[in-house]
C-alpha cells in the first residue's frame, strides 16, 4: 500500500498492531483504502484534486 505522491501532503502510512492504516495528516482519521482516504480529504478538507482518486478506482 502506498500513498499516491499527488496525496502525500495529506496522508500517510502508519502501522499500529501488525496492521497498515493510511492516516490523514490534517484530521489524524485512519483508513484502510486510498479510494477512502481520498473521498474523505474531498468531502471534509475541501481539496477537490483528490476526487480523481476515488472515481477512477
């Protein structure tokens, strides 16, 4: 699992227990899923650019 380079300012990875969450940078929420993440960063922090990794996913 990686982080999209575009998302990068605004996500992260972090393992807690054996298990890889993407962290939002901004808000500290966990995902599982970039498509997640990414509707999350559109829909609550207003960066729409983020859009494009959800709808093509």
């Amino acid at each position: 699992m990686d982080v999209p380079k575009e998302l990068s300012a605004y996500l992260q990875i972090v393992e807690e227990g054996g298990a890889k969450h993407i962290v939002c940078r901004k808000c500290g929420k966990r995902f599982f899923s970039i498509k997640d993440a990414a509707r999350h960063l559109a829909s609550v922090h207003d960066i729409k650019f983020a859009s494009q990794f959800y709808e093509k996913v």
